[in-house]
C-alpha cells in the first residue's frame, strides 16, 4: 500500500466520524428534542410556555405606527423619546419580519390578518358605512358588490370580493379575514382608529367589516406647518380608546411619521430631521399617556407595518415590535434590567418572529383556538441581556448579508455557468492543454460553498463588505490552485470532507455561519430562519455523495466503509429531518432518495449493474417514501416532548385529519414558486448549464458513459444517485431549483474535470490509468 492510498484511507475515516458522531447523538436528543438551540434556556422556556388556566385579557391595544423602523430606536433618538424607552425596557422586543407578496403596509395588515401570505391592491380602502364616494353611499357600493348589510358594523371594505378572489388565485394557504372572524364570532369586540384608511384590513372578518372605528380625515386637525397641512388628532384618539369596551382588540394607527416620509424630497434636509424628531416626540407623548391608562389586564403593542425609504434603502427592513404588560413568555428572571426579547415558534430565532405570528397571539391571549389555515405560531418572551444592542446588532448583520448578496452570489452564479459552458466547448474541441486552463476555475466553483460558509463566522466577527469580498477571492483562488497540484481523485474527497465537516460543524453550534452566509438564511426576505436551508441542503447531500463515492476508488469492499457510509448518510438524513435541527423537509425526503440510492449502488453488487429506469424509479419513491415515515415520527417525538408544534407537524396533521385542500394549496405553492423562479432566477440557468454539461459528456463520445463505468464505477454511481436526487429535491421543495443547482454542481463539475483530464493524455488508456490508479 503506498503513501498516497494511506493518507486517502486516512481522509475517508476522517470523513465518516462526523456521521458516526452524530448518530451517538441520535438517543440522546430523542428524550428531550425541545431543548434545541433556540436561544433561551430550558428553564426560561419553561417559565414562558402556555398554562392551562391563562388570564384573558380586558384589551389588546395595538399601536401601529407606519414608517417606523429600528434607525428611530437608535440612541440620539430615543433619548426624545424617554416613554417608549421605559417601556422597552420593561417590555420584550424583538424585530418582525413584515415581508409581504407585494411592498405595502396594506399587504402587512391583510397578512397579519391571514396569518398568511396575503395581498391586497393600493386602491382598496376601509370606509365608515355612513361615508360616501363619487360610486354611491359605502352601504350601497356593499350591497351592490357583496349583498345586504347585516349587522351594525361601522368600517366596511366595499370591494372584499375583488380582494378575496386575488388572493385565492395566488394560492394563499390563508383566510383573509380569519383573525376578525374568531374574535367577533368569539364575543371579542373589534376597533380600528386610525387617520389612514388600511389599517381595518388588520380586523375586518370574513365579509370585510369591522365592527367599531373611525378613519381618515375624521382623526386629522388641520395644521398649516405639518406634512400635507394635517396632524394626528391624539386627543380624539385617547378619547376613542377610553371608552372601547371590554374584552375587545384595538388598533390605533398614527399617521403623522407616514405623511412625513411621503413629502420628504419636498424638505430641506435639515428641517425633515427636525420635524421627524418633533414627529417622534408626539408619538412618543401619546403612548406614555396610553401606557398610564393600562388596566393590569391589559396588554400594549407597539409595532410598525411599514419602514419608512432610509431604512429600506440600508435595508434595515426588519419592523419594531414591542409588547408591554404581557403573560406572554412570562420568564422568573429577566435580564439585565428586566430585558426580554421576543421569541417565536415560527423562526426559532431569538429576537426575530414573523408577522404571521400576531394573530395567533392575540387569539391565545384570549383562549381561542387557533384557525388550521394559520401559519403562524403565539409568540414568547426570553430573558436576555442587553436586548437592544442585539437586536441592533442582528439588523446590522442581515443587512450587510442582504446588501452582499446581489453584489457576491449572483455575479458568482453567472460566473459558474461561464465556466461550466467553456469547458464544456473545450471537451468539445478536444484542446489538450484545457485542463491547465479550466482546472482551477473548475475547483473554485466546489470550494465556493465552504467558503461562503466560512464567511459566516467573518460577518459575525465584524469583517466589512469589502474585506469579505477579498477574502472570498484570495481564499477561494488559493484553495483552488492547491487543489489542481493533486489528482482529481484526492482534490474531490479532500474538498467534500472538508464542506460535510463544516457543515457538521455549524450545525452542531446553531448554524451561525449558515445564518449570516450570502448562501444560507433570508429573515428579511422571510425565506428562512432556522435549520438547513435549500442551497446548503443540496451541497450537503451533493458533497457527501460525491466524497463516499470517491472514496469507494481505493476503499471498495471495506465492512468499515459499508458501516461508515450508511452512518454518514443516515446522521445528516436525521439532521434534516429532526424538527429541532435541520427542519427541512424537502431536504430529508432529498436525501431519503439520494443516499438510499447512492448506498445500495455502491454496496449491493446487483445494483452495481446498469438498471432500468423503472426499477430506478421505483427505488426512489421506496426510499421517498421511507423518509416521508421518518418524518412523521420525528415530529410525532417532538410533539410528545413539547408543547409547540413544528410547521412539517402541523401539515402531516392537516393530511391525517384529511385536508386535503390545505395539503393542495401546499403542493400549488411549491409548484408555483418553482415556475416563478425558472423564469427569474439565475439559479435556474445554473441548472441548465449542468444538465447540459452531464447530458452532452454521456453521449459525445460514444462509448464514454460505459469506460467510465469500467474505469470509474464507484464514481459514476454517486454522480448518478446525486442526479437523482436534484429531481427529487426540484419536485418536492418550494425552490427546488436552487437545490438542484447546488447539488448539480457535484455532478457536472466532476464529469468535466475527468473529461479534461483525459485529454491531456495521448491515449484512452493513458488517461484513465493517470487519474484512476494510485502512480
């Protein structure tokens, strides 16, 4: 045995510990899968979980104030705004992501309405029933459009129908109107005061009214020096709000920040930034005489439906909430002056909850159930220390990783698909001397996501934009070049070792490099919070497939490596599955069908052979299926073990509990959201450049595809269980796409370099025996 095959044997073991590690973890985790990396304690959860006997609150007041963003909360300008710093103080906070189908603070009252996904038009408006338009009386325009009026409702939405029609037909898993139904129908009276006119889409029911309210001008006083010559009447306001009546949700909207960032380009800049901070004053001013008028059952909170321009151009888009005087997350010791910071179910984030979690947490206040088409979850509250800083912090950081994305990742995939395609014209050509021309750049793209990975931990540390981007370059670049000095065989089980054990390694430790990569998470985007996202879901399966097989060249019939695969493949399949790590269903039922493939193609001499595409098939929907078991029991565990259910949980009940229309709206939006993104992701070119790499490298020359499999068997079965896994992960993952182009690259890339290799060589033979055989 020569020193090179040694130290492969030795990589290889390396390799699989990881697997082997995790799998030990497996009956340690299974008795308490609750006590997960979520950013509280076990006892602080405890302290905040939901008690049977829950006091029901007199009111909910919910302040919104539109244009308000983390940039206000800053020091120089709390410091005019002494209530609402009290109040933080003695509240819990946290930073709420408001990202609707369309930008617009009408899409963010009508999703948190829904609970859901949810879009309205900017045309739309809430009106008094006594009001009327160039189109008639309000209770004419209902009546003409959606039948009699029953009732004494005061807001009406005179155009529900139209609304509710648009949002059906984008697939919305939500009701519009859900929330204001359970309440009305539950005896909870419902209130909208606002100057503006959306903020009812918040409470309307499921016939678009509300109950009690006023809105527009109504609520202004003329006032020649302020945005658009009017002002919030506070006054009338406070008066309105004293005399609701109990139990009963309020939503008092305050306009005054809204109107001042819509005429901002008209201001000299000097002005605007006093007559913001007199703008924040009067806010501020109003919620300290509110908070003094809280009975002790009551409950207060403060959020913004929509960031005003500067925040959105820094992308601090993330929106204030702040709830005062509340049970929920009840905690028996606060931070360092009684801090909290809110925590959510739904994002499993510290600090970060969703806007889709409000209404089920309004409704628990009240002991109502909360409606199946609700994709939210009741929030908590979590002792921290120095809760502002935080969350200042954690906006910071998403931006940045907000801002680099575009400028890094996408120029990044265009690159790749240049890449894939020249060499792809240079096999063609059949040029000698491509190898040493492509190799390097050919490599890059491998080593990109441990990279990207690494950059992580750098935007945690403090890195800038700029220092990250040269550190991608030279990293990148360096790592590349070293690996081209080695044969392909080794660079291939070197680079994969090396992504498998740092993504164990992250995954172990909360995922923070995931959440700050440009190729991991999207709190602002709302794409993901927790687990493992689709990008590094198919480098994870992509990598260890391709390494095992690779190693399998020198390995071969090992009982270690047969033992040692299967544990590698079953502990990241576990990880992905577990509610409490990976989160990922698509993912698992990916790597279901790709390593059970992978595995009996290696290992089991009969499917070693050439098999027809039906048993194939068959095959992968065994291993779907099994993987579809195993997520049903993981989460049945976690259920058993916690009081909150997971998202993957809460859909297989819905299919046991046989709705099938939610299960259906489920398998719409996945579908249509891979359409959209063939159409607009470069993700999708990405793909296509590796099927056509793959599909052109099997069928020019003829008789390649079985020398390869004479020459490199072991490899060519882990390309092909990765192909099949990049249909499996397109299917049933809501951005298949992006899965399949990650997991793909360890399909293509590998085919070329062995295609260019060979053409450095005189001779077949010469070829396959320089990257095929230990020299």
């Amino acid at each position: 045995m020569g020193p090179r095959t040694r130290l492969v044997r030795l990589l290889f073991i390396v390799f699989m510990l990881p697997g082997m590690f995790f799998t030990l973890l497996i009956t340690m985790t299974s008795q308490d899968v609750s006590v997960r990396a979520s950013a509280a304690t076990p006892s602080e959860l405890t302290d905040s979980q939901v008690t049977k006997a829950r006091v029901i609150h007199s009111k909910v007041t919910l302040v919104s104030i539109p244009g308000l963003s983390f940039l206000e909360l800053q020091p120089h300008y709390l410091e005019n705004m002494p209530h609402l710093q009290a109040l933080i103080a003695d509240g819990a906070i946290g930073a709420m992501n408001i990202r609707a189908p369309e930008r617009g603070l009408e899409d963010t009252y009508l999703s948190i309405s829904s609970s859901a996904p949810a879009s309205t038009f900017s045309t739309q408006q809430a009106w008094r029933q006594d009001e009327r338009t160039e189109a008639g009386t309000i209770q004419e325009q209902y009546a003409r459009y959606q039948g009699d009026l029953a009732g004494s409702h005061e807001l009406i939405i005179p155009d529900y129908t139209s609304m509710k029609q648009a949002n059906s037909h984008m697939g919305s898993r939500g009701e519009i109107g859900s929330f204001g139904k359970a309440l009305q129908d539950n005896k909870i009276q419902t209130y909208v005061y606002g100057d503006l006119r959306q903020a009812p889409f918040m409470l309307m029911d499921d016939r678009g009214l509300v109950e009690h309210g006023l809105v527009g001008k109504r609520l202004t006083i003329a006032d020649p020096y302020k945005a658009s010559g009017v002002t919030t009447n506070y006054e009338k306001l406070l008066t309105l709000w004293q005399a609701s009546r109990s139990p009963g949700v309020i939503v008092l909207e305050l306009g005054n920040l809204l109107r001042l960032y819509e005429e901002q380009q008209r201001y000299d800049p000097d002005i605007f930034e006093r007559s913001k901070v007199e703008v924040l004053r009067e806010i501020d001013n109003f919620i300290g005489i509110l908070s003094r008028g809280l009975q002790p059952t009551d409950q207060l909170w403060i959020f913004s439906p929509w960031v005003n321009p500067e925040a959105w151009t820094s992308k601090w888009m993330f929106s204030p909430l702040l709830m005062l005087n509340s049970d929920v997350g009840k905690v028996s010791n606060k931070g360092v002056n009684g801090e909290q910071l809110l925590y959510s179910p739904s994002t499993h984030r510290q600090g970060i909850v969703a806007m889709y979690d409000l209404a089920p947490t309004i409704l628990r206040q009240f002991n109502l159930e909360q409606p199946v088409e609700m994709v939210g979850m009741p929030l908590q509250a979590v002792s921290a220390e120095n809760a502002m800083p935080q969350l200042m912090l954690m906006n910071k950081e998403a931006a940045q990783v907000y801002k680099l994305r575009p400028q890094l990742l996408y120029p990044f995939v265009i690159y790749q698909i240049i890449v894939l395609l020249i060499s792809l014209l240079l096999v063609l050509l059949q040029w000698s001397n491509s190898y040493r021309i492509m190799a390097l750049p050919l490599y890059s793209l491998l080593i990109s996501p441990f990279t990207m990975l690494l950059m992580g931990w750098l935007v945690r540390l403090g890195w800038s934009s700029q220092e990250l981007v040269v550190f991608f370059i030279l990293f990148l670049f360096t790592s590349a070049w070293i690996a081209t000095r080695f044969h392909v065989y080794g660079s291939l089980i070197v680079i994969c070792a090396l992504t498998v054990i740092l993504l164990f390694i992250d995954g172990f430790t909360g995922n923070l490099a995931m959440r700050s990569s440009v190729l991991g998470y999207d709190p602002m985007f709302g794409a993901r919070y927790y687990g493992v996202g689709n990008e590094y879901m198919g480098v994870w399966i992509g990598a260890a497939i391709l390494g095992v097989a690779g190693s399998m060249y020198y390995w071969r019939e090992s009982k270690l490596a047969v033992v040692g695969s299967g544990l590698l493949f079953l502990g990241i399949l576990y990880y992905m599955a577990s509610p409490v790590w990976g989160t990922n269903a698509g993912g698992a039922l990916t790597a279901g069908a790709a390593f059970g493939i992978a595995w009996l193609r290696l290992f089991s001499k009969r499917m070693r052979l050439q098999i027809q595409w039906g048993k194939l098939l068959m095959w992968i929907m065994i291993f779907v299926g099994m993987a579809l078991v195993g997520l049903w029991l993981l989460n049945a565990g976690f259920r058993a073990s916690s009081e909150t259910d997971s998202h993957i949980g809460r859909a297989m009940d819905a299919l046991f509990a046989g709705n099938f229309d939610l299960i259906r709206g489920v398998i719409w939006r996945k579908l249509a959201m891979n359409i959209h993104l063939i159409g607009v992701s470069v993700w999708s070119k990405a793909l296509l450049a590796s099927l056509l790499v793959m599909a052109v490298l099997l069928l020019k020359p003829a008789g390649l595809f079985r020398r390869w499999q004479e020459a490199h068997g072991s490899l060519m079965h882990g390309l092909s269980a990765n192909a099949s896994g990049a249909i499996v992960a397109l299917i049933v993952n809501d951005s298949g796409i992006v899965a399949a182009a990650t997991m793909m690259v360890f399909v293509a890339i590998p085919m070329l370099l062995i295609r260019l290799q060979e053409l450095r060589t005189t001779t077949e033979t010469e070829s396959v025996y320089s990257i095929g055989h230990t020299p």
